[in-house]
C-alpha cells in the first residue's frame, strides 16, 4: 500500500494544458515494475484525448524517466 499526492493545476477554462507537480505512474513491464514520481504536463484537446509528458525519478530502480502516455476514452 502507497500514498502519493497528485498536484495538477487548470490554467485554462477548458483544462486543455494542466501543469503538475509530484505526478506518478506505476508500470509493469515483464517482471520489472516502473513507479516514477517527478513534475508531468498534461494536454487535453478534447474529451476523449488526452496526452501526458512527465519526468520522473524511478523510486524502484533508482533511475529517471521521461515518460509518453497517450489515453484515448471512446
């Protein structure tokens, strides 16, 4: 069990860009899991699309990251 505290900011009425402090993502890829903590950007054009660019230090393995997400929500 973890605790993290997710900081995003709305500088827009729409949200289409929200700044954050303190984003995490938990990844599993084969048997290493990924958990990054570090400042993130957020770009939401629309309802359904929404892009994620953070960079992070990788408490698990002691390294950092610059991670790419893309979420699609039909």
């Amino acid at each position: 069990m973890y605790w993290i505290t997710n900081l995003n900011f709305r500088l827009d009425k729409q949200g289409l860009f929200r700044p954050g402090l303190l984003e995490y993502g938990i990844k599993r890829r084969g048997s290493k899991a990924v958990m990054y903590i570090g400042p993130a950007l957020t770009l939401r054009p629309s309802a359904v699309f929404r892009l994620r660019l953070s960079y992070g230090v990788d408490i698990l393995n002691h390294s950092r990251l610059l991670y790419l997400k893309m979420s699609v929500y039909p």
